[in-house]
C-alpha cells in the first residue's frame, strides 16, 4: 500500500538553501508542520536534511551561500522496507534546473536487498567471472578494469530477487531484456563518462550493486555545468529513465575522484547485476 503521506513527502524530497529560513522559529513551525503532515520515518530523514545544511553553513550565511547545492532524497512509495529499502539521500546537484530533471528520473533504494540475497547473488556470479580477466581495453573506451557477461538462468531464490527488480523498474506492459548484465569492477576500475547506446536498450536501467559502494556521476550532455553526484551504497538498487538515461552521461568515479558531499567514498571491487528493456522501436 502507498504511504498517505507519499505526496507530501515528494514535495520536501528536493531541499534548497533557499527553503530553509535560518531562525529558530521557523524551523520549529518547519517542525510542526512536518509532525502533522508526515510519518516519523520521513520526518526522521528530513529533518536530517535540515541539520546537514546547517551544520554545513553557519546559520547567518544559510541563506547567502551562493554555490550551494540541492540534495534529493529516494521515493518512499511503499510500506514494506523489504521490497524497497531504506529511503535516504542519495543526490546533490549543481543547480535547480538539474535537480527538478533528475528528481523524477533518477532513483536510489539503499538496502533493497538484503546481506544473504547479496551473497547467493553472489555465490551464483563468482564462479564464472573468477575465470575471467580485468581487462582495460573496453570496445568503445568507457571502461577501465572490467569483466562482464551476461545471464538469463538464475536459482528460483536470485530469480525471485530480479522480479523485484523488474516489477519495481519496469511498468507492465515495458519488457525487460532476456539476459541481464554482469560487470565486475576493480577496485582500481571506472567507468567513463557515456550514454548506453539506444540501440542495445530502451529507457531504463536498473542496478543492483554488490560488494562496495561507489559515486556515480550524471553530466548533462550539451551543458557540462550541470552535473549530479550520486551515491550508490553497497546492496543498494538505482533505477535511471528518461532525462537521467537519455540527456545525461554516467560514470563511476575512479577512488581517486570519489567523494560524496564532501567525504571520501572509498571505493573496492564492485559488481553490478543490471537490467535493461528492450531497445525502442
């Protein structure tokens, strides 16, 4: 069942500087208001938001800051954390335009999957790639320290984690592709900065990532400017549609590149269980 607060809580995904008034009072009636009007897990989470900005700015610069950023948080739209994971902040952004094109385009579900479903993914992906190389040579450059492949047969128990996928990415009548996308990156790996080719899939991607977090990069394509950081935790799901697939790059940032907000998201030996749908017509 959707949460009755979900579209409250769509508004107060995206927080701006601009928003937050710097006086004790208006943060106390910001407060109030959010205790009438929202469960207390996304109250919990964004009242986090509020005290991350103001604990990054001193409150008589909070309204002032010009080179502020935007930070959006992932769709709670279900009750059941099993199914979706934990909703969190995910996204920061350079500017307000990037941020509304993203918002509905971009999603992250921290802890969509469990520590045993991690590992059974796992157990059925690692006997193959073990056999495989890093290479460095990727044939269009966008990849450095990589192996891949693809599968279509998985156990009744990781088939039932990619369904959760599917039916949470893919609308029904939208037919995911066959065979899903396996690529191992080294620690020392990354992936340059690249649009998937409309000729190999359709409008959405969807990721599980498995052993390491990592700092995914959206570029706008004919504005370099405009750029959003994105974080993908370990166990973590990201679903990328329309603007976020089609009028941005993606990269993954090398550990030399990869911070977060300002810390360090030290980066190990990453696999992505991606699914695509069929390429458009």
């Amino acid at each position: 069942m959707p949460c009755r607060t979900n579209g409250i809580f769509r508004s107060f995904r995206l927080f701006t500087v601009a928003r937050l008034n710097h006086t004790s009072s208006s943060c106390s009636m910001y407060t109030s208001f959010l205790n009438k009007c929202m469960s207390p897990r996304n109250i919990l989470l964004s009242n986090q938001c509020v005290l991350a900005y103001q604990s990054r700015w001193p409150k008589s610069n909070l309204l002032c800051k010009e080179n502020f950023r935007y930070c959006a948080t992932s769709c709670d739209n279900n009750s059941s954390e099993h199914i979706l994971g934990d909703s969190v902040s995910f996204m920061t952004t350079t500017d307000s335009q990037t941020a509304s094109e993203l918002q509905p385009s971009m999603y992250v579900y921290k802890n969509f999957i469990s520590p045993d479903e991690e590992q059974q993914l796992f157990n059925e992906i690692e006997p193959y790639m073990k056999r495989l190389r890093y290479e460095y040579d990727h044939w269009d450059g966008a990849i450095q320290g990589y192996r891949e492949t693809e599968r279509r047969k998985w156990t009744k128990k990781n088939e039932a984690v990619l369904k959760r996928v599917g039916d949470l990415a893919f609308p029904p009548d939208v037919q995911p592709l066959a065979h899903v996308h396996i690529l191992d990156l080294s620690k020392d790996g990354h992936i340059k900065p690249h649009i998937d080719a409309v000729r190999f899939c359709g409008s959405t991607i969807a990721g599980l990532c498995l052993l390491s977090p990592c700092v995914m990069r959206l570029v706008h394509d004919k504005d370099k400017q405009r750029w959003a950081d994105i974080l993908l935790d370990r166990r973590s799901l990201y679903i990328m549609k329309d603007a976020a697939r089609y009028d941005y790059t993606h990269e993954v940032l090398s550990n030399e590149e990869s911070v977060f907000n300002g810390h360090p998201v030290p980066k190990d030996r990453r696999i992505s269980v991606i699914m695509r749908n069929e390429p458009v017509e």
